[in-house]
C-alpha cells in the first residue's frame, strides 16, 4: 500500500547523511522524489565519498535501506490493543497505565528498554525521562548484548571505553591486525576495505574464528578455537610472547602497571596447554605471536565473537594485556579497539540509557554526577534513581513479584535477540502494560498493548557516535508520512501528560524539546567534564568537519582522534593489566547435547531482522534461518543440504535448513540470530562484570525431522 504525505515533498538536492544500520555508518547521499498524485514517494541511495570509513562504499543493506522509506511495510496509525487508534486515545491510555501501575508498585513498577540504533538525542531524551519523568531505575538497553564485555573491559584497563581509540584508516598503515572474533566482511564489508589497504602495504592479518568465514580467507593466518576458548588462547599468546622476547618492558614501564602479576598469572599458560583447550596447533600460536611481536605498528581487534560469552569481559581483558605487553595502546599506529555494532552502539552507550550511567559516560552511583546531570536537568540529585537491573535481569523479572510491571520499550526487538528468548516473550506477555515504539510491526511490537509508530532516520535529524568515536549528523532527506511522530516527539507527549507542569517544578514540554538541535545542546552540558564529553561538539561543526571526535571539551578543541597518546584515562594515567584465568563456558557439551552452538551474522540481514526481512532484495539473498554444519557431522546425520534439522537445547527447540560447509569445526553447528529460532537455544548466564548473555556457545544436539 502506498504511503499518501501529507504534504508532497519537493524533490530537493540528496542529503548527505548515514545509513541507518550498522556502527561503520557509511556515509550516503539521500535523494527523495515527490511522489505523483497517488503515487509511492521515491528514494535513491548513493555512496558518499567524504567519510572515511566508507570512502565510496555500501554493503547490501545500506544499498537497500531505502525500501522502508517508501513501501508499505511500516506502521502509520497507533495500535491500541492491536486495533487502529488515534494519537491522543493512544498516549492517554499509556499515560493512565503508568501511573495506575506506578501508584500501586511505586516508581520501579514501570520500566524501560532502549537501543543502541537510537540517535543520541533519542537516548539521552529516554535515559532522562526514566529518570525524571517515571523515575524508575530499571532501565537498560540492547548494547548490553552487543558490546558490553569490551566495554567493561576497556574501562578496567584504559579508564575510558571508546571503541577503537584512533581512526579507522590508522589501520591501512599497521603491520599486523589480530582480528579475534569478528567477521567484518559480512558484517561491515566497506571495513575490509582498510584492511586489505593494511595487507597491500605489507600487514598481515590474523583472524580468529572457528569458522572459516569470508574475512578469515582474507588472512594470513586463521586461527580456528573451539567456541567459548579465546580466553586460553589469549593467555597462551601472552605466554609464548613473553617467552620469545617481545614484551616492551620500557614502555610496560613506563605506561602500565601491574604487569608483574600478569606475568606470573601466564607462565601456566604454556601452548601445548593452550593447544589441548582450543584445539588451535603451537605452531600457529608461535606464528601468530611472532608476526605481531616484530610488527612496529600492530592493532588487536576484539568482536562478539569473542566478547558475547559468559567470560567476555575477562577474555577482551586478556587480549588487552596481550596489546599492553606487546607495548601497542596509544602508540600511533597501533592499539587495541572493540569493532562496535549498531549504528550508535558507541553513542548509545554513553548518555544514560545504561542501568548504572548518566550522561557523559558518568556513573549513576557517583554524588558529583549526580549533582552535575541534576543541575542540568532542573531538578534535586536525590530525586534522581540508582543503578538497576542489566538487560537480560531487566527482562527476566518482567511481570515477576518485585519486578515491573509495565515496560516502554524503543529500538529493539527482544522477542528475536534475546537470549533464551521463549522465556523473555513469556515474561513480556506477562505484562499489564507492554508499550513499543517502532517503525514496523516486529515481533515484539506484535506483543505491546500500544505501538506507538515512529519516524525513521530519514525522516529526522539527530547524531550518531560511530566505531572510532567521531560524532556524526543524520540530515533529514524527506519527512515522516502522515501519521508517524518522531521518538523525541512521543518522549515529550508522555512527558508532558505524565510529569507537569506542576507548580515550580519542570515544565516538561521544554525538558523534553523536540528539537534534535536543542537536545544536543543540552547533551552537551550534560556531558561537560564526563568522560564522554561532547560540550564542544555542535551540528555546524560536525557538518563542516565530517564528525567530530570525543572527548571535545570546548568549541575551541579540536576533538580527539586518538585520545591515548599522551596518557590513559586512569587517575595515574597509565594503562592497568588485570590478571585474569580461563574457565569452561557456562554450558559445556556432553553426551545428551554433544555439539557447541555458536550464533551470528548474514551479509543480507540486520538483527532481529525486522527491517531488513521487510526487503525483498535481501530476503531474495537469504529469507530462512538454516544451520550450518561440517560435511562429517552432516554424513553421521545422514543429513543433506535443504533438508530440514531439529536443533534441541536445554531451554528449547527450533528448526533449521541444513547448510553443509567444510569451513566449520566439525565439533560446533552454526545458526544466524536474524530469525525467530537461535535464541530459543541460546544460554542465558551473565558475565559478572559486563552482565553479557552467553550467545556464543551453548550446548545443542540435533536430530532429522521426521
Ligand atoms: N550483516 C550484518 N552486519 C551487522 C549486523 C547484522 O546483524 N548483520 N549487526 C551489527 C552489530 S550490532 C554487531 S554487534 C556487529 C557484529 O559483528 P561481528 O562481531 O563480526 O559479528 P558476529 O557474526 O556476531 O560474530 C563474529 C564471528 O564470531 C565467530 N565466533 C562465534 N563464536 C566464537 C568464539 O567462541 N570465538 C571466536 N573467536 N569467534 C567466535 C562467528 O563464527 C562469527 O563469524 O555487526 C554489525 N553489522
Ligand atoms: N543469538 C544471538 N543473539 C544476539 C546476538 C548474537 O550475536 N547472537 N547479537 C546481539 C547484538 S550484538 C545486538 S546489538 C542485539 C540487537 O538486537 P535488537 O535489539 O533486537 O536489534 P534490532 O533488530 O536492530 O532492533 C531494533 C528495533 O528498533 C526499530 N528501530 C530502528 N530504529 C528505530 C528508532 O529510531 N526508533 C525506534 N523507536 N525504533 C527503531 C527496528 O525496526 C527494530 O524493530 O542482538 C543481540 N542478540
Ligand atoms: S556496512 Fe554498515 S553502515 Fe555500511 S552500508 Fe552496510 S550496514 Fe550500512
Ligand atoms: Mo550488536
């Protein structure tokens, strides 16, 4: 069904903004066209050629991400109880039901889910009004299942997380990358880009994966560990480096501390230890180390491969000390970076839509923090919550005695992504009030008593914070159909009904502009003197400078491309080694479920897939979930590519389409997560330091249908 505008737009010059997926945020020129009297509105993508991490070009989706623009697919009426409702029956009802709910089970009785592909005006307006509007403390996000274990990592080592801490096109320079655990050539193809650049000027690439997937053919070298070991790898890497020689005990000296513990904590980490637990051979260990001990300029890269386990914070850890023995973070050229995921997985981790933070990257527990954000918002610091539950604790105690009872949910689609996801739609079931605001029915939205449909990043402005930590604009290209609000504009509607005006106190309909430009703004003070601090950031100077990287503290800074060079962000300024020690995965195999499940990514689809299985060109790609399995495996089965398998986990079953591929160990089967299916299966046990799920690996058996 065609989308009818309110007004028609005039076909005006193409806005160059970003696509709307993933954290590479492509640059892309927006054209859209006036559609003819009762005709679809038109949109056309190019590739911009300003942004580096692009540079000219775009993968599948972002080629496609225009579909959903102008089809038919989206919502454009409120849904009340699954029926067409108007704005205000919409917004009064959820109104009235937060605070009945909160009348009876006080503040934390309704809660808040955000998302990682949220602009941060978007989540730092969400984070805000939990806490000032409903002044709940159960809000979190879906970055907790993205990149959290690299987040808590790099805090613990560096004092400051910020993806990777220099500039995406450092890399073309390296002379070894250490890619554990990520597979950008499906998952962010323009980025291979800089590294086939690095291994043109002579660099060597090592991936770790224990599939043989399409960026590990681009190696030098593929190291291919039983899931869930990377951590023993990583110490047995560490190990052999130090025995050969390459530890930089100068700059260890004089930029780190704390080594001397790692030290003794590896010496146990001998490789033919290393080679029982991971199945990877000595020799490639030794060949590994080497190339990355007499590289001048070297970069380790971690991705969720190795950081969505139940031990993720402890294995990028361990890479970090790796990256810190060999003498690499804030040393131009070289480093250690998590590869962020969503589209503003950096941005989105930074302004409050966290369990434990405020803006700024600040810390809710912190009384200065607290006093500061309060300030800002017009409001007394003890008013303000504290820290509560992480993402998969948030949705596990939904509608459970002391849990909430009512959850406003924007910008993610549990119902798919969540780990042990029958049980977390059962407990969004068991709500008395499930509110999603989104731009197509998905499956979660399917659940909501109200869906509120919003705007799509087209159709307004706001800014992202991308892989290397550069602010960028979103421009807007055209403007919502009829019908749809933006984010900040359903933020303020509830807001105002909820909050005020009450005598002296906020007026809610200016605390919650719904003007990205003035949300900014305020983020900006917000964040002053935090460690994300965005207060010198602005949309002309982003616009005029091609993003602008944080920390930016005064409109006179220059922002900051590589923030370690000088000094790390701890109170001493040096980098901390942590020892950390390998364990087994949360579920390991045996003789009722003898295979490890490892999840991830296709080229052609997005996340939980609710925009992307919206597209025909990527469903014509790829449009059922399928498992992946060893030729052996599959001749022990009897089973045959096309023919269809049970996959049977402890939490649940689900089916697949059989995928034969000799490129995985024959010990592990592989789903990707895009479809209803994969998360039946997948383990629920939390990091303890990051409180990341163990999507990574669990424990399956398979059997024929039929
Ligand atoms: N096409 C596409 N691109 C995307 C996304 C998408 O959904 N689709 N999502 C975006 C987001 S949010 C993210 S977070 C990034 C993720 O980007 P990546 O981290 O590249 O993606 P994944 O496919 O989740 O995992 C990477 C690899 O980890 C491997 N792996 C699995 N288990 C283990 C293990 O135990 N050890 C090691 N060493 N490797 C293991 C998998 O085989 C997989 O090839 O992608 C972003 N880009
Ligand atoms: N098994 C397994 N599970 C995983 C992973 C894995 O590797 N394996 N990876 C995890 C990772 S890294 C991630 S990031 C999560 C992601 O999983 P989800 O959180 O489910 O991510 P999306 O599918 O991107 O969901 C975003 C939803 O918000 C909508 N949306 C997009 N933009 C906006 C907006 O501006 N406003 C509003 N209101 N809505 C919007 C989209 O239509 C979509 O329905 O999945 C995790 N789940
Ligand atoms: S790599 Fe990421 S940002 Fe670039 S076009 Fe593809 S999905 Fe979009
Ligand atoms: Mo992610």
């Amino acid at each position: 069904m065609p989308i009818s505008l309110s007004a028609p737009a005039p076909v005006k010059a193409p806005a160059a903004t970003h696509c709307p997926y993933c954290a590479l945020q492509c640059g892309m020129n927006v054209a859209a066209g006036a559609p003819e009297e009762g005709a679809d509105r038109t949109v056309t993508i190019t590739p911009r050629e300003d942004v580096p991490a692009n540079a000219g070009g775009l993968c599948q989706k972002g080629w496609t991400a225009g579909e959903l623009l102008t089809g038919g697919r989206r919502l454009t009426t409120p849904l009340l109880h699954g029926e067409p409702a108007s704005w205000d029956e919409a917004l009064d009802f959820v109104a009235a039901r937060i605070r009945a709910l909160q009348a009876e089970h006080g503040p934390d009785g309704v809660a808040v889910f955000g998302g990682g592909g949220l602009t941060n005006e978007k989540a730092y307006l969400l984070g805000k009004f939990a806490r000032m509007v409903l002044r709940t403390s159960q809000i979190d996000y879906n970055g907790r299942f993205c990149m959290s274990s690299a987040a808590a990592a790099s805090n613990r080592a560096f004092g400051m997380d910020r993806g990777l801490p220099f500039p995406i096109t450092d890399l073309a320079a390296a002379d070894a990358v250490l890619l554990a655990g990520g597979n950008m050539a499906e998952t962010m193809p323009p980025f291979v880009r800089h590294l086939a650049a690095m291994r043109q000027n002579g660099g060597s690439l090592i991936v770790t994966d224990p599939r043989l997937t399409a960026t590990a053919r681009q190696a030098d070298l593929h190291l291919q560990p039983t899931p869930g070991t990377d951590l023993a790898l990583a110490l047995g890497l560490l190990h052999l480096a130090i025995a050969e020689g390459h530890a930089d005990e100068a700059y260890v000296a004089e930029r780190t501390n704390g080594f001397d513990a790692v030290r003794t904590s590896v010496a146990a980490w001998w490789p033919e230890r290393v080679e029982r637990i991971t199945g990877v051979p000595v020799s490639q260990m030794r060949r590994a180390v080497a190339i990355l001990g007499n590289a001048r300029r070297a970069v380790i890269l971690t991705g969720r491969g190795v950081e969505q386990h139940a031990k993720g914070t402890d294995t990028v850890t361990a890479f970090i000390n790796l990256a810190l023995a060999l003498g690499l973070p804030g040393r131009p050229g070289s480093g250690y970076g998590c590869v962020t995921g969503q589209g503003n997985g950096q941005g989105g981790r930074e302004h409050g839509q966290k369990a434990d933070q405020l803006p700024g990257y600040r810390k809710i527990d912190d009384p200065a923090a607290r006093e500061h954000v309060a300030r800002v918002w017009g409001i007394d610091p003890d008013d303000l919550p504290g820290p509560g539950r992480s993402a998969y604790e948030l949705l596990d105690a939904l509608g459970t005695a002391g849990g909430p009872r009512g959850l406003l949910l924007f910008g993610s689609n549990p119902v798919i992504s969540a780990p042990r996801a029958g049980h977390v739609a059962e407990r969004l079931r068991s709500l008395d009030l499930l509110v999603v605001s989104d731009l197509v029915l998905s499956e979660t939205a399917a659940l909501a008593d109200v869906v509120l449909p919003s705007a799509q990043w087209a159709e307004e402005e706001g800014t992202m914070t991308n892989l290397e930590g550069r602010v960028l604009l979103r421009r807007r290209a055209l403007p919502p159909p009829a019908g749809v609000r933006t984010d900040l504009e359903i933020l303020q509607a509830l807001a105002v009904r909820l909050g005020g005006p009450v005598p002296g106190g906020p007026d809610m309909a200016r605390a919650f502009s719904t003007e990205p430009r003035e949300v900014f703004d305020e983020l900006r003070r917000a964040s002053a003197g935090g460690v994300a601090d965005y207060a010198g950031i602005t949309y002309e100077r982003i616009a005029a400078e091609t993003g602008v990287f944080w920390p930016c503290p005064d409109t006179g800074h220059p922002g900051t491309p590589r923030p370690f060079l000088d000094r790390f962000a701890t109170p001493d300024g040096r980098a901390r080694f942590v020892p950390v020690d390998h364990r087994p995965p949360g579920e390991d195999v045996d003789e009722e479920y003898p295979l490890y499940l490892t999840t991830g990514r296709v080229l052609a689809h997005y996340q939980s897939g609710a925009q992307t299985r919206r597209i025909d060109a990527l469903n014509a790609v790829v449009d059922e979930t399928f498992v992946e399995l060893h030729p052996d495996l599959a001749e022990r089965l009897e089973a045959a590519p096309g023919q269809t398998l049970r996959v049977i986990s402890r939490r649940g079953e689900t089916e697949g389409v059989v995928r034969v591929n000799p490129a995985i160990r024959a010990d592990t089967v592989f789903m990707p997560f895009h479809w209803a299916g994969a998360n039946l299966l997948t383990n629920p046990e939390l990091d303890p330091v990051s409180r990341m799920p163990e999507f990574k690996v669990c424990a399956v058996r398979l059997e024929r249908v039929g």
